[in-house]
C-alpha cells in the first residue's frame, strides 16, 4: 500500500481526526493480540519488526544481524511471512526453483544468505529451521504476531519518516498504539538519515533499551555517470532513488510504486517506452527485481544495498547475551 499523505500531516489533520475512533479500536486489539503468550522454542528467537506499517529496512537489517551471527559462529535462519505469496508453508525457499507470487519477494533476498522457511504458521516454521540446523531464528517481520515467543525484538525505524503522526491505523501508521508496544521491544534500530525519528531514539534510551544507528549503503559500482530510468515498488521509494544518486548516477526520469507492486504487462511496457524515449538504462531494487518476469528482469539492472551498523560492537554484544541466555 502507499502511506496516504495525512499520515505524515500532524494528528489534527481532518482525516486522521476522522478516523481516530478506528484506530483507538484497531490498536487495542492489535496491542492485546501481542500479549498474548506463544510457543517457546529451544534456540533463541529474534524478532526484526517495526511499529509502523510500511516498509523501514527489516530485510536488510534481519541480513546484517544474520551475518553478524554467522561471524559469531552460529547457524541462523530466516523465518519469513512470505508476504505476497501463494504458499502457506512450511516451505524452504529455493531462490533457483521459487518465484515471489509463490513465497514473497523478500524471502527470495533471505534465501541467497541462509537457510529461509516461509509460514504463514510461525510456530510450524520455527520448527522447519530447527529441522534445517538453525541454531537462533531470525524472523524478517512479525512483531506483532504473538504465536511465537520471542526472546529479543529490535524495532526498526525509519529516520526520515519516524512514526509520522504517531496514531494506530486506519488514522495514522502505528500498527498498536506505541506505549503498548515498547515493552515488546528489546532495542531499537533508525535506519538512514533524518530527525524524525529522534523523539524515538530519546524515547528508548529513556526506557534503557539500545539505539542502533545504521545507513542503506550502495554495494555496487558501475553507475556514476548512467543514465538511468529509476524505478521501485519499496516502502520509500524515494529512498532508493537517494542511494541510486549517491553511486553518481544521472537519473534521467523515475516512477514509484506501491509496496510488493506486482507488476503487470502494462507496467512492463510503460517502464520500456519511458527508458527508451529518455534514452536511459532501467534500474530498480532487487526486491523488486525479483518480482519481475524473467524476460523483462533482462533488461532491468538491480542496485544491491546492504545496511551498515554505525558501529556493529553494541549489537554484536547484545547478540552475544541473547545466546548466552539460552
């Protein structure tokens, strides 16, 4: 979905006043939802979530931690939703054999690093990983799905867009109202740049809980200078636009589309005739390239970003407690 834009325009905004009796509703049920108790496991569980509806760099963080992780010499897996796909699960993601309508764009990221299992039923698919030799499970979402005990969650933030107007949906972004989710949270990761997700970072040190500070970082090189045509179907595409400038590449034109948009031949020949008419490259994330169809993902080049911890040693620490732990 694309946010509406009175989320972002203050809670006094008509709309959001509209629908605030929504909300309250909505984020009461939400909230007692996540107290309730789930299945524990014999490994440890962490949770990569967010507070907000959207996209704020789960994946990219639930991939950083699970390489830190595999540094430590452990054996994580991914524990994914499987959002936008077919199967119910449980189901180990094969990058080579699956498509996303089949298992979700996201798990198909996951599954290139370790071991992935997509459920829809969390508890059958922390079982799949056990079976698949993890020994700690990282779920790429899920913060609010009580199903599965978790011993530590890290809340995921954008810092250019924060919680916007700090409101439980429909009336703004908050999946639960955010005093009822903190004390599900264990740490607090703000990705990228920007001061709107300050209040939170002052917030959770108030609480005692750590503030990660991390950045998208392009991996690739080749694109200073290309031109390009510049697309995404992300949480903030715009974000993806901003980390295609700072390779140096000219982009010629740009188009955004809703989050998991799954593209379809008249997106495909839109996409075509505007990078032709502009004489330019197309470029796209790779999550959206994996949702491409594999004759049109020919002609698209993919800029692969990794999230970069402002300074690993804190949340290596905390990893290290959570192991111990158990």
């Amino acid at each position: 979905m694309r946010p509406p834009r009175f989320w972002s325009a203050g809670p006094g905004h008509p709309a959001a006043r509209l629908l605030t009796p929504i909300g309250r509703v909505y984020g009461a049920l939400t909230a007692a939802r996540m107290d309730r108790p789930g299945e524990r496991l014999p490994c440890p569980v962490l949770c990569i979530g967010n507070v907000t509806l959207g996209g704020a760099g789960k994946t990219p963080t639930a991939l950083a931690i699970a390489a830190l992780l595999a540094e430590m010499r452990h054996r994580p897996a991914f524990l994914s939703r499987g959002y936008g796909g077919q199967f119910a699960g449980p189901v180990v993601v094969d990058p080579d054999r699956h498509a996303a309508r089949e298992v979700g764009d996201e798990p198909l990221l996951l599954a290139r690093v370790a071991p992935t299992i997509v459920s829809r039923d969390r508890p059958a698919g922390a079982r799949a990983c056990l079976a698949a030799g993890a020994d700690v499970i990282v779920m790429d979402d899920g913060l609010q799905n009580p199903s599965l005990a978790k011993d530590l969650a890290l809340a995921v933030v954008d810092a250019g867009a924060g919680i916007g107007n700090g409101l439980p949906f429909p009336a703004g972004p908050l999946r639960a109202p955010l005093d009822r989710q903190w004390r599900h949270v264990g740490g607090l990761v703000l990705v990228g740049e920007g001061v709107a997700g300050d209040p939170l970072a002052r917030e959770a040190e108030r609480r005692g809980l750590p503030v990660y500070r991390a950045a998208l970082v392009a991996a690739a090189s080749g694109f200073a200078g290309r031109r390009v045509y510049a697309f995404a179907g992300i949480g903030r595409p715009e974000k993806f636009f901003e980390s295609l400038r700072a390779t140096g590449a000219a982009i010629a034109g740009s188009r955004a589309f809703p989050d998991h948009h799954p593209f379809g031949a008249g997106d495909l020949s839109a996409l075509a005739d505007a990078a032709d008419r502009l004489g330019a490259d197309l470029v796209t994330t790779e999550k959206d390239a994996v949702r491409l169809p594999p004759e049109f993902r020919a002609r698209v080049r993919a800029l692969p970003v990794a999230l970069r911890f402002a300074d690993p040693e804190p949340m290596r620490r905390q990893l290290t407690a959570l192991v111990r732990a158990r």
